[in-house]
C-alpha cells in the first residue's frame, strides 16, 4: 500500500485557510483488489466583521475500486488469492463546491444561509450481474453510467430567549438536481479452464434516462423548560419531493411523480441528577422513494409509495466514572 498526503493552514489577516491533499494506492491479498484514490480540499473562511462569516469549501474526490467475486472451494483450495473478473470496477469522480454565510442577530440570535453544488459521475461494471445464456451460448452482464449535477440551497434562523430558556429554530433545505442514467449490455468472454472473465465487448445501450429532482423541506423547532430540571421540544417539518424522468429511448418507461407530507415530532427529557436523565419522544417519519425504484433501477415499480412511520421512545440515560 502506497499513500501519501499534504496538510497545511493558516491565517492571513481575516482569512482562514486549509488546504489537504491526499492520494492512496492499494492492494488486497487476493487478485483483481486494487483501490486507487485522491482527493483535495480547499476551505477558507473570512471574517466580514464582528458579527458575520463567510466560508467557501471545495473538495475533490476520484476514487476507481476493483470489484471482487467469489470463486468455488475447488479454486479455492487451489489459491485462494485468485479470482475470475479481471474488469469489475467502480469509478467515481466527483466535486463538491459549498459556500456559506452565518451572521449573529442581535442577542441570541444567528441567521445561516448555504449553497452548495455536486457534479458527479459514477461509472460501474458490477460481477453480480453476469450472467450465461443458454440460448446464444454467451455470458453476458451491463455496465451503468450515472452523471448528474444537483444545487442544495439551505437558510436557517436560531434564536435563543432567556426567559425559560427557550429556542426556535426554523429554516428550509431545497434541492434541485439533474442527471442522467444509462445502462450498456456487454458481451463477456470467459476462459473455460481459468474461469476468468477476460474481456468485454458492448452489445448496445439497453436503458437511457434523463432524471429531474425537486424537494422542498421548509421546518420548525420549538424547545422550552418549565423547570430547571425538564426540558420540551415539539417540531414540524414539509417534505415535497417531485421526479420528472424522460426516457431517452421511447420506451415508455418515464413520468413524473410527486410526494409530500408533513411530519411532527415531540419530546422530553427529565434530568434526575447530573448523571441521570429520562427521555422519552415520538416522532414521524417519510421517505420517498428514488428515481431508480420508479423508474430506471432493476425491478423500478412506478407503484411505490413513499414509507412513512410512527417512532416512540422512551428510556433512561447515565453516565458513568464522569
């Protein structure tokens, strides 16, 4: 293994900087384990006056991993270092820009305003996927390509009040992304006394989808104490996550599809001591599905619902030797 990186930081008036670079270079034990990687990240962080900050950070990551498969015991036994794919990998490049603004108001008070960018792309050959066709006497498997971009947009206000000790927190978190999916069939070749996949040939694309994603999720949170020893939280939250998918190849396979709900949660903690404390909450909770399991992923069902549940919780926290 081979791995080496770069740190450095420092001031410069009312700029902060940092700035890491890192690159990795493996091997496994067994064959077809390699995983290369670098990354870098730049932060700097500025001072506008006494009562405000900006802070820009970008980080790079490019990552390509061998994927390994299994092997049966007589191969095994044999060496069991060895393995049959010789071109099953994951590759990932990926860049991450974020900027930030946070400003103090008045007493007790903070306003927070984010946005942030992703440009992506993902690239797999996966083993699990091969497959032997009897009829064309052919292995066969797919190889997925993913490129996309979203924006991340996020503004949060937090106030502190003496009285009881209370706070309100509430904000929204959008999101705005667009990418595209394409799946490839490949032909594969496979030596018969090694049993190693050699090679691969594309045998045309399969699948081609241009994925649009909106969500929306504006949110509050309100915490008091009526006592010294007890504290309330209650808190609301709007989720509306919207798909617009367009299938390239007109074969019928997109739409759009829209969910929302409105989720609530509540609480209480009760400290008996400094070392022991009751808690008990309930909370709810949605997730929608992805664009993949509507529409483009093996299996995608356009019949899904989004999962929504009730969680309660109740129990006793200690610490202990403190």
């Amino acid at each position: 293994r081979q791995r080496g990186g770069v740190t450095t930081s420092g001031m410069a008036g009312s700029l902060g900087y940092y700035v890491n670079l890192n690159g990795q270079d493996s091997k496994g034990w067994r064959e077809h384990s390699a995983n290369k990687k670098q990354s870098a990240a730049l932060k700097l962080v500025y001072a506008v006056d006494e009562a405000s900050m900006l802070d820009f950070r970008v980080d790079y990551l490019f990552s390509d991993v061998e994927l390994m498969g299994s092997i049966d015991k007589a191969d095994f036994d044999k060496n069991w270092r060895q393995d049959y794919n010789t071109f099953t990998y994951v590759l990932i490049r990926k860049t991450t820009p974020s900027l930030s603004y946070t400003r103090t108001v008045g007493t007790g008070g903070e306003l927070k305003l984010a946005v942030l960018a992703r440009d992506i792309n993902h690239e797999v050959i996966p083993h699990y996927m091969f497959r032997y066709n009897s009829v064309t006497r052919r292995y066969t498997g797919i190889m997925n390509r993913i490129g996309g971009t979203d924006i991340d947009a996020q503004a949060q206000f937090k106030q502190d009040f003496t009285p009881l000790r209370s706070k309100i927190v509430a904000g929204v978190d959008a999101q705005k992304g667009s990418s595209t999916v394409d799946t490839y069939n490949i032909n594969i070749t496979r030596d018969a006394v090694t049993k190693k996949y050699t090679s691969f040939a594309y045998a045309g694309i399969s699948s081609s989808y241009d994925v649009g994603t909106d969500v929306t999720s504006p949110y509050a949170l309100f915490e008091v104490s009526p006592l010294e020893n007890v504290r309330f939280s209650v808190g609301g939250r709007r989720d509306a996550v919207s798909y617009d998918v367009t299938d390239n190849l007109g074969l019928g396979r997109g739409g759009s599809k829209d969910f929302s709900k409105t989720t609530a949660k509540a609480g209480v903690t009760v400290d008996l001591s400094k070392q022991v404390n009751l808690y008990g909450g309930y909370s709810q909770g949605f997730v929608a599905p992805t664009s993949s399991q509507l529409f483009s992923g093996r299996g995608a069902n356009l019949s899904l619902e989004a999962e929504k549940a009730d969680n309660y919780e109740v129990g006793v926290r200690t610490a202990f030797l403190n």
